[in-house]
C-alpha cells in the first residue's frame, strides 16, 4: 500500500530529537518505556507499508 | 593583542602569526584562558587541555620562525566534541558511565588536524552518547544542559552542543563537531554559526565514538564558510582504519568556484508556513539575499520517503547494537535522559527485518536524490524552523512547527535533515541574518544583543 502525502508528511518529522505525540510533562519510567515501544512500532508499520521493487538490496556492501 | 582575536577567523588569525603580531603561545593561552573562564558558563568545555596545547604552541612558534609554513590552520588553536579520542586523555562521549574512559588512541581527524600545526586546546560538551536514538531534555549530558550563548535560557542545540557554544561565544576559532542526524547543523543554527556536515565517508570515523556506522559524519563548526572549507580540506581524506571511508580528497578552490548565476537551488516555498511566525522574516530575507547574488532559485520537493521512520529504526538499531554492552550491564541507568536509557534498551528488541527495510529503503533514497541533483545543484531551506527552546522545555517539538493552527498539507523541507542524513549528503548550515549580510556579522552580535537563530532584535543591518 502506497503511503499518502498526509500520511508521509506526518512520518517525516525528524525523530533523533524531536519525537513525536509526546506531552509536556516526562511520563513516568514505565511509560516511557512504552512510549518508545510504541513509536518503534509505529516506525516499523510505517516501514512495512512502504512498497519497493523486490530486487532492491540494502544500502550496505560487503566486501571479501 | 585585542579582544578582536576570538572573533576572528581562521585566515585572520593564521596572517597574524606569520606577522608576529602575536605568537601562538600567546594565542594559545589567550584562548585556553578564555574557555577554561567561559565555558563552564555555557557548560560548554569537558576537558581542558591546557598544557599540551602550550607545549604544541611552543613547536609551533618555532616553526614559524623557521619560516616553516604548514598552511592556513598553523597555529590556531581549536576545541574538538569530547566523542572524539585523544591518547591519555578523558574522552567521556558526554556520558555519566564513561566518565573516567581513557583511550589508547588519538582521532584521525586529530592526528590530521595536528600535522596542519593548529592546536587542540580542549574537548567540548556533548549530549551523552551524541544523542542515541533519542532524548528529551536539553540536559541530557554528563556537563549539564548546553547553554546558548546569546540566551543562557535556551539550549544551544545538540549534539554538539558545546562545539556550538564555543565557536559562538569565541572560546575557540574553530571546533569539530559530529552528526548522525542534525547534530552539527542543529547547534550551528541555533547558536548562529557555520557548520558543515561533509559527504558520508569523506572524514575519518576512525577514534570517533560511533553512534550509527552508516550514518556518522566528523565536521567543521566555525565562524564562517571559508574556514569550513579550510578545516574540512585538512581532516577529509581516506582512512584504512575506517570501514566506511569513501578514500577521497576535499581541496578547498574557491578560486575554480562555479558563478552562482550558474547553479541552481531547489526550495519550497512552504516552508515558511512551517517555521514560527516570528522566524520567517529572517527566513524571507535569507531567500532574499540567496537570489540577489545571483542563484537561481526553482520550486522543488523532497523525494517522498518515511524519513523520520527510517532514520529512528537505522540510529536506533545500530546505535543499540554498539552499546549493547552498556545497556545488558544495566549501566545504561546511569544516563542522565530517561527517554534515552528507554530508547537504547528498546533498539535491542528492533528485528532483522525492520533494519533490513530500512536499509533497502535507503538505496531508493540515495537514488531519488541522485535524480534531484540532476536538476538542482543545492537545496536551500530552514536549518531549523523555530528558534532554540528554553532548556526547561521538552525538546519535543523543538525545530519551530507551526504549533498554532492547521499544519500545512505538503511537507516541504522539514524532514530535510533526516533525508540528507540516510542519503549520505553534505550540508552547510549558515547563520541567518536579517538585513546587510556582512563577512564579520559576529563583530555586530558582540555589540548588540541577537536573538539565538542569528536574527538581530532591532535595528536593520
């Protein structure tokens, strides 16, 4: 499935620092674990959805 | 010797040596005195390294008395992110469980730096582990909160967070910073100086704490584009010692430059819907003076790509992957964010196949870029689109999206940073200045006080 233009803009904000859904106040540690469960999650689904020719390799090279 | 000397740049202070104006043991102590007094202001100094760097400045003047020129960095004196090695030394990666660390080996990019006959005079702040895959707080750092030299209310930016700071406040001429993904361009935004994130695999790696193999770059923070391209001429090349090592050269030729009237920039015209209102006067006015020498300038978008999905799942799987040692000994507790402890022990859980996507999505990416740069020859945007948050504040939001009202449909240039970041692309982040853009804006900024982002409170430039 092909991701929108809405659902691509809200995917593109820059996660190193700036996560997304969050509230003003820290939650508590167990929350946060989850917190980042979830968004990990939500990463891979968003991956997941992402269509790309089967023949593509990963931008890495081993070489012997 | 003037006060004008921490505010000059890298050629100016190079010139005065070969004059004796000064020697650069003058220099040397003149700048250590500085950052060793100020740093601690902007919690921007790890280490000092005051002693070797004299006994270096000692060689050094006696070189140039010889009439032995090395080039345009002899003699200066510069910081370096406390992520990177010095033999014997404290490197502490920013981080409480690596507080003691001595390394057994010094930097490439050092070493390098060394030969040019510029001088390292100490290690600067850091967010811990450069930010891991993600933090929340500014003072997510074993030296405390990186402070803005124009605002100490807000943050300077991160991860190199004191790289920042002291090149802005003139602690240091020039400062070697690092990103994986914003950590050299988000800093130099805020605190309003020139930073330049080279092509991936350009600089050496090797001696750098790794956070992301395939994503992290060494590079230049300064008080302007020349003498970026000057330290990055000196640090670029190839390195055996490092796997990631494209094994070319960087030669700093303004003089073989292309006109600008010949190259062309891609920008999208809806970025300024998405920086704050009171930044995009400053933005309107940077496109301004971008055309007025001469680019042109072509409306354009972004390959379409989960960026942000891709950069969280590559940092967080290799980052957790390099510190899973940290995290299966439980000393990952010992880090000052909680959300960074959280994120590194989750990054353990990513599977196989989600890294893999990602890295199969990259190559698409660094296709789709390919085919953008046959039509454009640089892409100009907001480094960030906000100015530097308060250190109170959750970091979360902080880059300036329009936060009152409907955000805008296209996504323009915001996801910019991760992009270039998985593609493997250089960036420049230069300060934005409203009004006359003039060689020595800093000159002015000691003056009169400048709002952090490098946008003058009042008067016109």
């Amino acid at each position: 499935m092909k991701l929108s233009r809405r659902e691509l803009a809200a995917a593109a904000v820059a996660v190193v620092v700036a996560p997304s859904g969050e509230s003003q106040t820290p939650p508590p540690a167990q929350d946060l674990a989850k917190v980042v469960h979830d968004a990990n999650r939500r990463n891979a689904d968003t991956l997941a959805k992402f269509e790309i020719p089967i023949s593509t390799e990963p931008a890495f090279q081993f070489k012997a | 010797m003037t006060d004008d000397v921490f505010f000059a740049s890298v050629s100016d202070l190079n010139a005065g040596l070969k004059k004796h104006e000064y020697s650069c043991v003058e220099l040397v102590r003149a700048f250590s005195e500085r950052l060793a007094t100020l740093g601690p202001r902007y919690n921007a100094l790890a280490l000092p390294l005051t002693e070797i760097a004299i006994r270096r400045a000692k060689l050094v003047d006696d070189e140039i008395k010889r009439e032995r020129f090395r080039g345009p960095l002899q003699g200066v004196p510069f910081g370096a992110k406390d992520l990177l090695a010095v033999a014997g030394q404290v490197t502490s990666w920013g981080a409480k469980p690596y507080a003691a660390q001595v390394l057994d080996q010094t930097a490439t990019v050092l070493t390098k730096l060394d030969k040019t006959g510029s001088v390292l005079i100490g290690k600067l702040a850091m967010v811990e582990l450069a930010g891991g895959p993600s933090y929340r707080m500014a003072n997510a750092s074993l030296f405390g909160p990186g402070l803005n030299p124009w605002d100490r209310t807000r943050w300077s930016g991160g991860s190199s967070s004191g790289s920042g700071s002291a090149v802005a406040a003139g602690l240091v001429p020039f400062a070697l910073g690092s990103e994986t993904s914003g950590s050299i361009l988000t800093p130099s935004a805020f605190c309003g100086v020139t930073g330049l994130r080279p092509t991936y695999g350009l600089v050496s790696r090797h001696g750098a704490m790794a956070l992301a193999w395939t994503m992290d770059k060494i590079g230049p923070m300064c008080r302007s584009a020349e003498d970026c391209g000057l330290v990055l001429q000196a640090i670029a090349g190839g390195d055996s010692e490092d796997p990631g090592s494209a094994g070319k050269n960087f030669y700093y030729t303004p003089q073989y430059a292309r006109k600008f009237s010949d190259l062309k920039a891609g920008f999208t015209a809806v970025d300024l819907e998405w920086a704050e209102p009171e930044m995009r006067p400053a933005l309107d006015a940077a496109m301004q003076v971008i055309r007025g020498i001469g680019l042109q300038t072509v409306e354009t978008k972004l390959p379409e790509f989960p960026y942000g999905a891709l950069a969280g799942t590559v940092v967080s799987a290799e980052g957790s992957s390099i510190f899973e040692p940290l995290i299966t000994s439980g000393k990952v507790d010992q880090l000052a964010d909680a959300r960074q402890i959280e994120g590194l022990k989750a990054g353990l859980e990513i599977p196989a196949k989600d890294y893999l996507k990602a890295m199969r999505i990259r190559s698409l990416v660094k296709k789709e870029f390919h085919r953008l740069f046959a039509d454009v020859d640089v892409l100009v945007a907001p480094g960030r689109y906000g100015i530097a948050p308060k250190i109170s504040e959750p970091l979360d939001g902080s880059g300036g999206r329009a936060a009152q009202g409907a955000r805008p449909a296209a996504p323009g240039m915001t996801s910019l940073i991760p992009a270039g970041n998985l593609a493997g692309l250089p960036a420049l982040s230069l300060p934005c200045v409203r009004g006359g853009e003039k060689r020595h804006h800093f000159r002015r900024h000691r003056a009169e006080p400048v709002r952090p982002g490098g946008r003058p409170i009042g008067g016109d430039r």
